[in-house]
C-alpha cells in the first residue's frame, strides 16, 4: 500500500469563526482506495502544524506504506528535529500517526485497539472537564458544574484556565470554589482541580492542602509547566496525586516529569507522537509506576484515538477526560463518540471506527492559505 495523498486542511464549527477557532485535520489516501483521518492539536487552529504537514513532512510521505508509519515519522522527527520538537511539529506527527493507524485498521478489517493487542474493557467511563472557573463566582461555578452532571460522568474536573502571566491572584477565593463544588456534590463523589499553572510553589501547596481536606482525588498542574523542579517538589510535599503532562511533547520530557516527582501524567495523543507515542508512554509510565491519564479535549477524532489507547492500557486508574459535550463538531462525522448512561462505547468497526459524511465535511473544510514558491507557483 502506498500514500496517494496528504490533505491538510482546517475544520470550522460556526459560521464566522476566525482561524485560531477551527480544529485542524489531515486525511491520508492510498493507491488502494483507502483513507484514514487524523487530527492535530488546535493551538491557534492548528496552523502551524498543518503547514509542516503541508510543506514538509507531505513530500516526504508521498509514496511510502503508511504501515512502516513509526519508522516513517521517526524519521521524520529526526529529520525536521530543527523545527522544535515541542509543539508544532509533533502535533503534525500526532495527526499524521493517527490517520495511519487508521489506514492500518482499514487495510486489516480491524478496530485499532485489537491492533495494540485488545481492550480490558470497551466501555469506558469518563469525567467532566470545565473549564473557565477562574472568572466565574462561586454560584456560577456551582451552576455550571450542576449542568455537567446531568451527562452522568464518572467525576469532574474544575479547570480555572486564569492568565499564566499572573499567579496567586486569589488563592482564598480558588478554595472556596473548590468547597461549593464538593458540598455541592456530596462526601463521596470524586473531584479533581486544574490549576492551569497559575500558583507559585508555596501557593500551590496551600491550595493543595486545602484539596486534601476537601478530599479532591487530584490536583492538576500547580505550577508552570516549564519548571520541572517546582512541579515535583509540589507533589513530594503533599498527599494529594499532583498529576502533569499536557504540555509536554517527548518521551524523554515526560521521563523528566516523572523524574522531578510527578506520579501522574497526562500526555496527550494529538499533541505528540498519536497512538504509537501514546503507547510508548504508557510504557514509560508503567515501568515507573506511575499513573498514566491521557489530557484530551478533541471531542471526536483525538477522543476516539484516545479511547482505543486508554481501553488497552493495563492499569486505567481514572475516568477519561471530556471536555465538550456539545455537538457542535458532530456534523462530519455519522457515528461521533456520545456517551450511553455515562460511558463511551469503542467500535468494532475498523481503524478509529468514524464514518465521515463527505458533505458535511466538505462544507467545513477551510483551506490552507498556501505559500507562494519562488517561481510564483
Ligand atoms: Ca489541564
């Protein structure tokens, strides 16, 4: 099987939105008739990548089996490691892992987590990701929370999502918000919240320890993803699980997340290296004991790719993360992941498992503003 063709292309969900808003997907096609999809991280729509995908990694694709898909984006990797190897390129990678493992699933007849070698369980529970509390008062967080918990998820997860360039603006009023959601929720139900990288050390410790009273089950990045040191002596010094990782990009970072300290990590399949970077994560993790929670906030393709890891995976400690329950990126898709009395259901159709609604996806698609070369082209 050979590729045919690399469509990079950006996905828009309302009318008028601007570029940073769209997600941003690749489809691959192969001289047997066969199409696999994949999707990278949105950072500012994902352009960044999908201009890799375009420019750079296409032309080195074209005509290779999308089965040698690890050597062939290893190499990848390693050949455009100059264009950083956090962010942009290896949200590119992701996407185009993703749409192989795809085509893999295709070509096979079968679902990608038969693939990885089987699920332990193929419906999986999931929490509630909100985010935005930071702005919000205590009856608005309360209110929102409340509206969550008709989707019936497994536990929620209280985001603040404040600006990174300020921390500790307001630790006491950051509790309080934590004490509405838990009475509101009762003794046993089970709460994390994400910090979003906004206390200092000692900051991060004083909240921490108010969560451990308030019986949180974690506490998601206390400090700035960037200082490694910090993060970890956050998570030596309390009891809580501090958990990290979305915003790391490599196996040798993560390895020096879980280094520092962190016993919880939560990389994330659009953000580097897909299914097959995923995987050697979890391997990673699991051969340090420590706890793998895939961070994953695309609500169809990303969520999907992540569910046939995260049903592999041997010790799943915690509910998936879902962030969007709105349908608003359904249209594409015939069969998008919805959730049946709390828990997500994997399919065994081949690849992913999505069915595309070619019109719909053709009224979506934006393309490329496409660079001009020095003839002109
Ligand atoms: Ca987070």
């Amino acid at each position: 099987m050979k590729i045919t063709e690399i469509d990079a292309f950006q996905m828009s969900w309302a009318e008028n939105d601007r570029p940073s808003q769209r997600s941003a997907f690749v489809i691959i096609r192969t001289d047997e008739g066969l199409a696999g999809i994949g999707e990278a991280s949105p950072m500012q729509g994902g352009l960044a990548s999908l201009g890799i995908i375009h420019n750079d990694l296409a032309p080195m694709l074209l005509g290779q089996d999308p089965l040698d898909h690890a050597v062939l984006l290893d190499r990848a990797m390693h050949t455009l490691i100059k264009l950083g190897p956090d962010g942009a390129l290896t949200g590119a990678l992701a996407a185009l892992d993703i749409a192989m493992w795809d085509l893999k699933g295709k070509a096979t007849g079968l679902p990608i987590y038969k693939l990885i070698g089987g699920a332990w369980k193929t419906a999986l529970p999931f929490y509630a990701s909100i985010g935005g509390n930071g702005e919000r008062s205590p009856d608005e967080v309360v209110r929102i929370v409340e509206e969550r918990l008709k989707d019936q998820p497994s536990a929620i997860k209280i985001r603040f999502d404040n600006k990174r360039t300020n921390l500790d603006t307001d630790l006491a009023g950051d509790i309080a918000k934590a004490r509405v959601v838990r009475q509101l929720v009762g003794e046993g139900f089970p709460l994390a919240f994400d910090a979003n990288n906004c206390y200092t050390v000692g900051g991060a410790i004083r909240v921490g320890r108010a969560l451990e009273e308030l019986g949180y089950w974690w506490f998601e990045e206390p400090v700035q993803h960037y200082h490694l040191r910090a993060m970890g002596e956050v998570a030596r010094a309390l009891d809580i699980t501090v958990s990290a990782g979305e915003q790391t990009y490599t196996l040798p970072s993560l390895n020096d997340l879980i280094n520092a300290g962190v016993r919880m990590v939560q990389p994330d399949i659009v953000k580097m290296g897909g299914i097959t970077g995923l995987l050697r994560c979890a391997a990673l993790a699991h051969a340090h004991g420590v706890e793998l929670v895939p961070h994953q906030t695309q609500p169809v393709i990303g969520h999907t790719a992540n569910l046939h890891v995260v049903a592999s995976l041997l010790q799943n400690t915690k509910p998936v993360e879902w962030n969007d329950p709105s349908a608003r990126m359904h249209p594409p898709f015939k069969n998008p992941p919805v959730p049946i009395s709390g828990l997500f259901h994997l399919s065994e159709s081949p690849g992913l498992g999505l069915t595309i609604d070619e019109t719909e996806l053709k009224k979506r698609r934006r393309e490329l503003i496409r660079g001009v070369d020095n003839d002109g082209r």
